[in-house]
C-alpha cells in the first residue's frame, strides 16, 4: 500500500514538473544594480493575454531600499528584437520584510506572447526621471 502511495506520489511530481515548462530562457542584467536579484519568474498565457511575474530581492540596506520598476525586452530565437515592457510593482508596506525576505512582487501584461526559444531580458530600472522630457529614459534591458 505505502508503495502505491510513493510511486503515485512520483508519478503526480513528475507529470507536475513537465506541465510548467517553459519554451523560452530569462537573462537578467545588472546594468545598475547587483544587490537585487529576480527569482520566481513566470509567464502565463489567459484569455490570450502573455503575463510576465516575479519577485524582487534586495540585499539588506540600513539606509533605504532601491525605488524602480522592471525593463523587460524579449528577443525570438535569432537575436531578432521583438518588443519590450515595462513591469512595476507596489509599494511594499513592510519595506525590510518584503524587500529581503519574501520578497516584491512585480506583474507585467505583454504586449504579445512570448515565441518558443525566445530570451526574455530583465533589468532593475532606478528611478531617475529626467526633469527636461519627464521619461525614465532607455529601457535599459535592451
């Protein structure tokens, strides 16, 4: 009996497993930041809607935590430049709990879906408005 239990017990891990993998690859860039890392990414396709999400963490800071938002540019299996978005997040209520031990979720709706061998970039964007044209500048995951 207890047999039966583990061997089904693997059978549902392993058909779990091969249900969420993902036709494309992530690369994260540390263009301005290294003391922040993306874990738990995952897109998701409903009602024909490409959905990007994650966490941010932060490396514990004293002083204050990184205000930003999310540059994502997605590349086809060429090379070949796609399209690009822009994640944000919440504010964090609890900024060290959030920030360092669960985490900040991010969301992000995808202009298109994301095409089979594709790679995904992702960068942390510092807020850094520039007061002459009112735009975060470049998307910096490119």
């Amino acid at each position: 009996m207890k047999l039966k239990i583990f061997l089904s017990a693997v059978i549902l891990g392993v058909s779990g497993c091969a249900s969420v993998q993902q036709h494309y690859q992530y690369e994260i860039l540390n263009a301005q930041t290294d003391h922040i890392k993306f874990k738990f990414l995952i897109a998701s396709n409903r009602d024909g809607h490409e959905t990007l999400s994650g966490s941010l963490f932060h490396k514990f800071s004293k002083l204050e935590f990184d205000k930003g938002h999310v540059d994502i540019s997605v590349y086809d299996a060429s090379g070949t430049f796609l399209f690009d978005a822009i994640g944000t997040y919440r504010p964090p209520l609890n900024a060290y709990h959030e920030w360092v031990q669960t985490g900040v979720k991010f969301k992000v709706d995808l202009p298109s879906e994301i095409p089979q061998g594709a790679t995904v970039k992702l960068a942390f964007h510092k807020e850094q408005f520039s007061e002459k044209d009112g735009v975060h500048g470049k998307n910096i995951s490119r």
